[in-house]
C-alpha cells in the first residue's frame, strides 16, 4: 500500500507542477467546474488576483505531494489510513 500511495501521489504532485509551470506560457489555470456555466478559469490577464492565488496554491499543492511521495518510497513517513 505505501508503494501505491508513493507513486499516485508523486503522479498527482508532478502533475500540478507541470500545470503551474504551462500556465506561465498559456496564461491561465483550470479551477474544477462552474455549475452549469462549464468550468472556472483564472487568466493572467483578467483576473490576475485569482490566477496567482491559484498558482501558489498549485505549487505549494504540487510541492507538498511530491516530498510527502518521496517519503513515504524511503520508508521516512507513515502512509495514509484505509478507513
């Protein structure tokens, strides 16, 4: 089990990393649905407040998941609870 949860959320932290990092070129960050409006979005240049809010939370996000993955594959941390 800790080699499954080591490796879901190194994936799940690289990838939010790599989202941070192509935002830069794109300008802009995906932020889960709208209701039915579709899905919420935060542009550099729109809405710059929500985009960097946004970025910092991806990257601190990104950053947590990756060192606590890298851990828990060292044997340094106590993996997740089942129940």
């Amino acid at each position: 089990m800790v080699v499954f949860q080591g490796v879901l959320f190194l994936f799940f932290g690289v990838g939010l990393i790599v989202m941070d990092w192509r935002s830069l070129k794109t300008g802009w960050l995906p932020c889960g649905s709208n209701g039915l409006k579709g899905r919420l979005e935060f542009t550099r240049a729109g809405q710059p407040l929500g985009y960097w809010v946004m970025f910092a939370l991806y990257g601190i996000g990104g950053a947590w998941l990756v060192i606590y993955s890298l851990r828990l594959l060292a044997g340094h941390a106590e993996p997740l609870p089942l129940r």
